[in-house]
C-alpha cells in the first residue's frame, strides 16, 4: 500500500532539471523585467543635438596670443560700429545725429589747445603770448555757443519726436556736448549721417 502513494525517483529527477525561463518564472513583488527580458532595445542618443567636442589639443602660446588680439580686435570693431551700452535708445541716436549733421567747433578744441600752450611758453614772444590767450578766449567762447545751439536743437526734437520719453535731457545735453569735441573720426560709434544732412 505504501508504494501506492509514493512517487518514483525518475519523475523528482526531471523535475529538477526542468528548465526555468522568464516566461514560467513567477514573478516576484517589485520585479520589473528589463528591456533585454522584453525584447527590446535600448535607444541610443541623438548625435545633433550633442555639444560639440572641444579642441583635441592645447594651443600653442603663439596662437593663444593671436587668438587673444583677434578677439580683441572683433570687439573694438563691434564698439566702434554698435557703441555701448550708453550708447542705447532712440534719444541717444537723435543726440549723435544732431551732432554728427553739423561742423563743431569742439573738433577744433584740443588742437587749438596744444597751439595755445606752446604759444604761451614763456620763452615765446609778447605778441605770440597775447595771440595764443586770444586763440584759446574764443575756443573756448565757440564751444559754450556751439553747445547752447547744440542742446537747443536736441530739446526741441525730443520733445517732437518722443514726447513721452524718459531720458533725461540734461543727460542727453552732455552726451552730445562730449561727442561734438571728439574727433569726427575717433568717434563712437560711427557718424550715420554726413555733414549737412537733415536730422
């Protein structure tokens, strides 16, 4: 009777060779199965919207210093074409074509300031003295005059143009006034309007 009820070692040896897959594997609590498990593969990044790598090896110090001057030189160019960042708004550029429209007499300031002081020289004649203090009464007489006409012509066209505007006036008057005894040339950023041209 006993051997009725027993199993045969044949049938527990099969049992334990019996092969395990994922499919029959019961699953345990909190086990999630990997995408290799499920088939899957894994996407790789996209190459476009990667950073591109740096350079593979160190500049010399010769290209260091030309890259240095290049820089440099990129940016007094965009300074002298775009101006700062006081060189903003409309105002500003009204100011700078007021100044740039017209013949200033400030252009002529700090030439006529080196004459005068090598004419004062006490080692200089009398009559050379008394032109070079006469020179320098009416530089300077002709920059107060021009600086007056200058900032009355600003405030009237601000006042046309942009009658809400929250510039400044007296800060425009002086901006105008610096850039009108600078050199034509050396002034930033660049004169857009020619000498004579209606503003």
């Amino acid at each position: 009777m006993p051997s009725l009820f027993r199993r045969k070692s044949t049938d527990l040896a099969d049992e334990a060779v019996t092969e395990v897959t994922p499919e029959s594997a019961p699953a345990r609590r909190g086990y999630t199965p990997s995408k290799k498990e499920l088939g899957r593969e894994t996407p790789k990044r996209p190459v476009a919207g990667r950073r591109p790598a740096g350079p593979t090896k160190p500049l010399s110090k010769e290209e260091s210093r030309e890259r240095r001057r290049q820089i440099r030189a990129e940016s007094a160019a965009e300074f002298r074409r775009e101006g700062g960042p006081r060189d903003r708004g409309p105002e500003r550029l009204l100011a700078r074509n007021v100044v740039d429209s017209r013949r200033t007499v400030g252009t002529w300031f700090f030439g006529g300031a080196l004459i005068v002081l090598l004419g004062s020289n006490q080692a200089m004649p009398p009559i050379v003295r008394l032109i070079s203090n006469i020179l320098w009464g009416a530089l300077a007489l002709g920059v107060v005059v021009d600086s007056i006409l200058i900032s009355r012509k600003i405030k009237k066209l601000v006042r046309e143009r942009f009658p809400n505007t929250g510039q400044r006036l007296g800060s425009l008057y002086l901006y105008a006034i610096m850039r009108s005894i600078t050199f034509r040339r050396m002034r930033a950023p660049e004169p857009r309007v020619n000498i004579g041209d209606p503003v």
